[in-house]
C-alpha cells in the first residue's frame, strides 16, 4: 500500500462525529492537566487556590518568567517544578492533538506529508 493511498484510507475513516469525540478527548486532557492536576497538587502542598490560578496564568502568559513569580509567592522550588510541568504538558498535549487532528483532515497537510 502506497503511502498517499494509506492517508486516503485513513481520512475516510475518520467521521465528523469521531472528529468531535477527539476534540472533546483533547479539551478534557487539558483541563485536566491545565486545571485539575495543579489544584489538586496545591491542595496537597497547602498551596491556595488564587497562587494556583497565578501561577497557571503567568506559566501561560509569560512562560519561563513564571517560576519567578512562583519563587516571589514563597513556593518551594520543587512545587513550582510539579505545577509548571502540568502544565507544560497541557500545552503540549493540546498542541499534538490540534495537529494530529489537522492531519488526519486536512488535505493540504496530507499532500504536504506525501513522499
């Protein structure tokens, strides 16, 4: 099997309705990553909730700044290092799902990945 007849396959097997499953798979992922996982780690680490939202929101905006903020907030290193690495990985995942999702797609990104 061709390579280009090998992406054909695969784009017809994937559905409107499979699309919208994995967009909501993808969102769910980073939530839980962006929101649930630091709150959870800042209940244990006795960390209040508004220095979370912070940190989340400073990882976001200014992102290698943040542990900086986290260190003026008074937080161990290493419960900045658990929080911005969630959180890291909630962007990455988004990232990766957004574009395995145009991949699987998109026909310019198909012919693009074509030998």
């Amino acid at each position: 099997m061709t390579w280009l007849a090998a992406i054909e396959e695969y784009r017809h097997r994937i559905s409107p309705e499979v699309c919208r499953l994995r967009i909501a798979r993808s969102a769910g992922f980073v939530i839980l990553f962006l929101l649930v996982i630091p709150h959870l780690l800042g209940l244990i680490f006795n960390v209040p909730p508004p220095e979370v939202f912070t940190l989340i929101a400073s990882t976001l905006l200014l992102q290698a700044a943040a542990a900086l903020i986290g260190l003026s907030l008074g937080q161990h290193p290493a419960v900045i290092l658990l929080l911005l690495t969630s959180i890291a990985i909630a962007t990455m995942i988004g990232i990766f799902e957004v574009c395995d999702l145009f991949a699987g797609r998109s026909r310019l990104i198909q012919r693009a990945m074509a030998p």
